[in-house]
C-alpha cells in the first residue's frame, strides 16, 4: 500500500515524470471544463434547454474533483499541511459549492473558484520566472502593509467628514438624507467612480464636489506608489542576492552558490 501511495504521490503532486506532468495537463483541461460549464449554465436559455446535461457534467465534475481532494489527503506525508495550505483550500472550496446547493440553490455558481485552481499551469510548464515574480508583488503587499493602512484611516476620516459636511449643506431634499449616504456619496466621489444616483444640487455643494474630484485623482496614486516603490525595492534586493554564475537565488551568509558551487564574492 506504501509503495502505491508513493507512485500517486509522484504522479498527483509531481510535475517531473510524463505521468505527472499528463496527470495534471488533463486536470487543468478537467478545471477548464467545469468552469466553462458554470458560465454557460448562468445563460437563461441555454440553461432552460439543456438542464439536465448541466446536471450531469456539474455532478459529474464535483465527484470527479472529490475524488482526486480526498486522493491528495490520502497519499501526502502530511495531510494537515496539504489541507490547510493555499491550494488545498482552494481544492476544497472548489467543490464544496454543489454539495451546499442541495441546501441553498444557486451557490453551485461558487464553483467559477475552480479557475484559481490554474495557478497550477505555473508548476506545470515550470515558468519559475512568473512564480518569482507573483512572490515578489506579494512579498510588496505584504512590507507595504502598515503604509496603505495608515492611507486608508486617513481616507476614512477624510470621508466621514466631508460625508456630514455634505449632509449639513445639502440636506435631506438633496438626496443627502442621512450621514452613512452621504459617506457614501463621498466615497464613490472621491474614487472618481460617480454613480450620479446623488449628486449635490446647491452652489456650495457643487462647489465641495469639485475640489473632491481634484482631489480623488490624487488619493488614488498614493497606494499605486507605494507598492510601486516596494516592488522596486524588492527587485532591487532579489537583483542584489543572485549568483554571478548562475543566477540562482542565494544567502549573503553562503560563501558558494548551492546550485552551482561558484565561489561568491
């Protein structure tokens, strides 16, 4: 039983063998499949139609995806850390929507989340260069964190106050019939969205609107540059920490590179 458990493992979890590598070509095929069956079944006509094929490849699928969850639970050498990791609730979330359809209709829909599920094209054909890359805007979110949340406070005092500044000038006859509608009035003006379902009627409020207008369009390149200047900053580091020889990631406390044995300066 070990030794099977052993070769699904090189199969299921791996990508360097032709078995693999076919295992999870025909799963990313599998995924795409499903999902293009979720969005077509979302058409009234064809889902009027065709019901009962939706049914059944629907069904179909989310057995299919079970099997090869509770497959990846059985033959990992440790199944909590598949389980809680970013793919393996993604796995699971992926199928749970059918089963909670029994219950509440219309969440199978939830099963679009399968197409998360191809971020496994990356491990797939190996594009290492993507994968660093994703880490990187990640690991800039991340030491960027504290900055956008201070931005974000701020914007939300900012908010609040104009909101009730807003609902003293404008009023209730306005449209501005409470201070929570006109926060978000001041919100949706200043992320330049504008709806227009409210919109300020009176000189004074115009007058108000226009400088948070002004004043959107420069709100909303503080968060772009900070992370902006994190990923540069980042980049900067990983450039700093790669091996002449090789190019392969290296530790500044290693004296030879681990892929390559060059000598580091």
């Amino acid at each position: 039983m070990s030794q099977i458990r052993k070769k699904l493992y090189k199969i299921i979890f791996g990508t360097d063998t032709k078995l693999g590598r076919l295992f999870d070509i025909i799963l990313l095929w599998a995924i795409l499949f499903s999902i293009t069956v979720v969005i077509f079944e979302s058409l009234k006509t064809l889902r009027s139609e065709y019901y009962v094929f939706f049914l059944y490849a629907e069904w179909g699928f989310t057995i299919l995806f079970t099997i090869e969850y509770f497959t990846r639970i059985w033959i990992s050498p440790k199944p909590f850390k598949y389980i809680f990791s970013f793919l393996g609730l993604v796995d699971l979330l992926s199928i749970v929507p059918t089963y909670i359809s029994l219950i509440l209709t219309g969440s199978h829909y939830l099963m679009i989340i399968r197409a998360i599920r191809l971020l496994r094209v990356f491990r797939i054909f190996k594009i290492n260069y993507f994968t660093n890359q994703g880490e990187l805007i990640i690991l800039a979110l991340k030491t960027s964190f504290r900055k956008i949340g201070v931005f974000l406070f701020a914007i939300l005092n900012i908010v609040v106050i104009i909101g009730a500044i807003m609902y003293v000038v404008e009023g209730e006859a306005n449209g501005f019939d409470s201070i929570p509608r006109s926060i978000y009035w001041a919100i949706v003006t200043i992320t330049t969205v504008g709806y227009g379902d409210i919109s300020p009627q009176t000189p004074l409020g115009q007058f108000i609107s226009s400088i948070i207008m002004i004043m959107g369009y420069a709100i909303i390149a503080v968060p772009t540059g900070i992370v902006s200047a994190e990923i540069t900053k980042q980049n900067y580091k990983t450039e700093e920490l790669k091996c002449e020889n090789c190019k392969s990631i290296i530790d500044l406390k290693d004296k030879f590179c681990a892929n390559c044995g060059y000598m580091l300066s």
